[in-house]
C-alpha cells in the first residue's frame, strides 16, 4: 500500500502528519512531498511517485492546500482520498496570500504568484467535472478558523465520509485520533 500524505499552504512534506501517517500505517510506505508552489508542477511530482512506487493500492491524503490537491489527485485517477480541512476553492482562500515565503519547517524559500490563483480555478473546475463523489473521505474541524467549511456536506452530499471534529483547528490537531478510521475505510476498498 502507498500513501501519498500532499501538505498545506506554507507547508513541507516531511512534517507532524508524516510521522503520524508513518506510525500507524508501518506496513505502507508512506511518502510526503514537499509541493512546488506553482499548481502546474504538482501533478508531475504525483505522476514521478506513481512510476517510481507502482502500486495499485494507493490513496493521496491531505489538509488545506493538501486536501485540494489531493481532491484534483482523487478525480484524475479515480482513486478514495482522505481530506482534512481541504480547501476546495483555493484561488479565493488563498488569493491574499500572494507573495515571498519561507516554508514553516525546512524555511524553502519560494513565491506564491498571482498566476497561480488562475491555475488554481483551472485545476478545480476540471477535478469537478472528473470526481467520484464515493471516494471522498471528509474530515472536518467545527472550528476551523481559516476556511469555511460548512457548505461541504451540500456540495458533497454522497460522500463517503463527512465527520466533523470540535477542537481541531485548521491544522487538524486530532489527526492522529482519526488514522483509525482512516484504516477502516482502506481496508474496505
């Protein structure tokens, strides 16, 4: 089994979630990428893992900006993914976000562009048209203070799963407590 762990907005690859994902799943090989900020270089970085660890058992997870991608990775490949506090709209929540940065863990310098919102748009669009709503695995903070998440389940009404979670935060500090249930539903696939 491969799990394919896509990070947040100003994130890296190997951080707190990667560990965790690495703990409870000991028997999959787990990777974690750290994402180019430019949306056009994500998918050959997906495409890169999947030839260089062919596996046929293979789900992508991800928070925020990760739950996106991960969203965009799940319609092209018709594949269950796992979303925590995904944001689904990425050239809105983050269009103020444009600018110079250092990533929070590993301080790789980049700069997120104004074009980049328009790639955003492009990518969701096309995710919308291809997605098998069955192989959405939702879970979500009642008390994200970043992004509005209550129009998920609306959007999303046969999703797989659609929990939520009190105390959580943006960051999805009850990961960990889920990776269980994560297990179940792979398990079931």
């Amino acid at each position: 089994m491969l799990l394919i762990y896509l990070h947040g907005f100003n994130s890296d690859g190997e951080g707190g979630k990667f560990q965790l994902l690495k703990k409870h799943f000991p028997e999959a090989t787990v990777l974690s990428p750290d994402l180019p900020a430019d949306p056009d270089g994500v998918p050959i970085v997906i495409q890169n893992i999947l030839k260089e660890h062919p596996d046929p058992n293979w789900f992508p997870i991800g928070t925020s900006l990760g739950g996106f991608y991960s969203y965009c990775v799940s319609a092209h490949f018709n594949r269950p993914c796992f979303l925590f506090n995904p944001s689904l709209e990425p050239h809105l929540t983050i269009k103020d976000k444009v600018g110079h940065y250092k990533t929070f863990t590993k301080q790789r310098d980049y700069h997120f562009k104004t074009e980049y919102l328009s790639k955003l748009e492009r990518e969701i669009t096309a995710a919308n048209a291809l997605i098998n709503i069955k192989n959405l695995n939702f879970f979500l903070a009642t008390d994200d203070e970043v992004l509005d998440l209550s129009g998920i389940p609306n959007s999303f009404p046969n999703a797989n799963t659609m929990k939520w979670y009190d105390n959580a935060g943006h960051r999805f500090t009850r990961f960990e407590e889920v990776l269980e249930e994560v297990k179940l539903i792979i398990q079931a696939k």
